[in-house]
C-alpha cells in the first residue's frame, strides 16, 4: 500500500482510509448492514494486513460504538504508533446551548468521551463533523487548539464545509496562533464533483489534504448495471443524495463499467483509481472483505489520461445534497440534524 503525508502535517497515511461508518452496536444505529464486533474486527484486520494504516470513525456513529470497535480492533491487531486514527464530533445540542455550555466545552467533553470509546490517550486526527451555525468560530477554533496542545489530538480536520469557511476557520486561527485545519473530509466521487469548484483549488492552494466520503456513491459507482445490494435497496439516505441525478449519472457509471471490462478489474478499483488522482486518501466504507480488498487494489491502478478524460466527460454540474444541502443556518435549529445518538449524520 502506498502512503501519503496528510496535507501539512507529518501523518504518514495510506491512500485508502477505511471508513468505521459500518461498525458498530446495530442496536444504535438506522443501518441493516451495520456490522457487530466480530465481523468489524475481521475487516480491520485484513485492512491491516493489506497495508491500510488509516481509520475513519466519529462519536455519532452507532453511538460511540464504532469507536469502541475499532480501539479494541487497534489495541489488538496494530501497534498505536504505525496507525492513523480519525475521530469527528458534532456541534452542540439545543440542550447544550439552552445550558450555557460553551464551544470549548462541548469540544473537551467530545474528545474525552471518544478518547474514552477508543480506549487511547489521543487521536492523530479530530475532525469537525459538520460546520456549527448556532457556535462562533472563534470558539470552535480555541477550543480544537485546547485539545491540541493539550495532546489529545495531533492535528484537526473539518468535514461538511463550504470553501469560504475553510479558508476563514483557518485565517483566524493563523491570526490567533490556533492550530490550523490540515484536511477536509467532503462528498466527492466521480458522479458529484462539486468540490472542483472551489474546495480542491483552495485545498491544492494551502495544501490542505483532501480525504472525502462517498467515495464509491453508496455503492453505485461499484455495481454493474442490474447488479443490487441490500445497501442498495436499503440505504434511504444514498437514495435522498442520488436519486433525483440517476439519469445523468448512468452515463458515466456506464463507462465505468466499460473500462473496469476492459481493463479485467473491478469498478472499484476504476472509481477509485480516477478519485485517486484527484485527493490525498478517500474515506471507503467496508462492510466485506472485498470491500477493502478492491479499495486497496485501486491503489495500484494507473488510469492513463485518456482514460480519465473518457470517465469526466459525461458530468453535469448537480445541485446541492447531503449532509450539506440539510446543514444550513435555518436547519442548524433542529437539533436532530446533529443528536449524538441516533443521528441523522450519513457518510457513506
């Protein structure tokens, strides 16, 4: 597995992050595919040994059990120094805000409760789940620099942003001394490359790593025409991010099953290769074992120019979906957009 410097830090990361979306206590979660410890713990494993050394987790996911999946996976199978472990956390509740708990307060009982799930005294990096409306920056930002220097996180990321409030995060944390944002985890795959317009310019600018989710598109950007899934069939919320653009976006599914035939490999390792050239280390979920096998093998996978021209033709510019099209200032009042239990939070 190749590795990669994470933006401007000095995290030495696979280009595959495997994505803990899917692990966890189903009981705490909305997801049929959602795996249970023992299963989780075998795909970890075979990630490790196939060279994956980046993990992607968030407190929102089932609870906190994925979290605690994935400590217990690490403490067992890797040592802590060769792996890089990402966590995210979310905004504050209405409740928090009602009880006059800070930003910097909120981020404190966040990390130590996911240092707790993960059973680690610290994470390589924590990552802010979704931009907090209802919170000003400047505490959001003091508060990731407290965490920082207090060792509890290497470096911090942000995820479900907008260009302009990255670039502003990160001014004034310039201009306090804070610790800066060294990478954006956003939706981005070959049939939603709205990123290109502002994030991967400012991003190639500063050097900020970019890791996005939905690498694969729910699976879409996987699947052979008539081929089906129960994450297919099953995932509501990759039917709300997709399903209003399926006709545009067959074209270019299409091709890539043309040049996964072609080439005798999967549309995995296609899809992937192509985002590959674009970022630093999509976040792919892995809910089978050839999940992370084909991902890995994406690594390897060298897409000649032509080809990867062939692949972007078709797109069209799509609208605003997802997590950002729900996490607006209007939005950002209905505290269910972000619960840290049964959240609504869906990245995969």
């Amino acid at each position: 597995m190749k590795n990669i410097t994470l933006g401007n830090s000095d995290l030495k990361v696979s280009r595959i992050c495997m994505g803990c979306m899917g692990f966890g206590d189903a009981g705490n979660g909305q997801h049929a595919w959602t795996l249970d410890e023992e299963h989780s713990r075998a795909i970890i494993k075979r990630g490790l040994d196939l060279g994956v050394n980046f993990f992607d987790t968030a407190i929102a996911y089932q609870s906190g059990t994925s979290e605690q999946y994935v400590g217990r996976a690490i403490r067992d199978f890797a040592r802590r120094e060769d792996v890089v472990i990402a966590t995210k956390f979310l905004p504050r509740t209405r409740e928090e805000i009602a009880a006059g708990i800070s930003g910097q307060q909120h981020i404190e009982q966040m990390i130590n409760t996911s240092l707790k799930n993960l059973g680690m005294d610290y994470v390589d990096l924590y990552i802010y789940h979704m931009w907090d409306y209802e919170t000003p920056l400047y505490d959001i930002m003091d508060g990731l620099n407290r965490v920082v220097k207090a060792g509890k996180a290497r470096y911090i990321g942000i995820s479900n942003c907008y260009a302009y409030q990255l670039a502003k995060a990160n001014a004034l944390a310039e201009k306090e001394g804070f610790a800066k944002f060294i990478s954006i985890q956003g939706h981005y795959n070959l049939i939603f490359r709205e990123e290109e317009r502002e994030m991967a310019k400012l991003c190639a600018e500063d050097n900020i790593a970019m890791t996005p989710y939905s690498a694969l598109a729910g699976g879409r950007l996987s699947k052979h025409p008539g081929e089906t899934s129960k994450r297919l069939e099953e995932d509501s919320y990759a039917r709300f991010k997709y399903d209003a653009t399926a006709g545009q976006d067959q074209a270019i599914i299409d091709r890539v099953a043309e040049l996964a035939e072609k080439r005798r490999v999967s549309m995995t390792e296609i899809s992937l290769a192509w985002l590959l050239t674009k970022v630093a280390a999509p976040v792919v979920g892995a809910t089978k074992m050839h999940h992370i096998e084909g991902a890995v093998k994406a690594a390897d996978l060298v897409l000649s120019q032509e080809e990867i021209s062939y692949l972007e033709e078709p797109y069209v510019p799509h609208r605003l979906v997802g997590v950002m099209a729900q996490n607006t200032p209007a939005a950002a009042k209905d505290e269910h957009v972000w619960s840290t239990g049964n959240q609504k939070i869906e990245e995969s």
